[in-house]
C-alpha cells in the first residue's frame, strides 16, 4: 500500500526514491512513468510531487497500489 507523504501536498523525491526501493523499480524508469507534471514549491524550495502523479505512474509500471487517474 503506498503510504502517506510526509507533507499532505505531497511527495519528496526522498520520499519516491524510497517508494522505489521498496518495490524494486529503479529511480529512471519510475520517472520516466512519471513524465512531465505539474509540482510544488514548498517554502524551504524543495519540489512536492502530487500524489495522483505518484499513483498514476505506479499503475502505469503495473504495481496494485497504483490508481489511474482520467484527468492526467
């Protein structure tokens, strides 16, 4: 099950690099699933990724907790 981010607006690229080693999926494939989205600027300018990008490339690569999304 994908877990939480930390911040409710979204992911960390810590945070999907951790989402890859658990599930075995190296870091460029994963973000060549993940493409081109729109992301956040957080105050401390780090980058927040949306959680329906995050599912929607994990159901892209196959993985069960990933969800599609129509709207992307």
């Amino acid at each position: 099950m994908l877990q939480n981010p930390k911040d409710p607006r979204g992911y960390t690229k810590e945070e999907i690099l951790a989402i890859c080693r658990e599930r075995k999926i190296h870091y460029k494939k994963f973000w060549k699933a993940l493409g081109r989205n729109t992301c956040l600027l957080a105050e401390d300018n780090t980058i927040r990724y949306y959680r329906c990008d995050i599912e929607l490339a994990l159901y892209d690569l196959g993985y069960n907790d990933g969800k599609f999304h129509e709207w992307d």
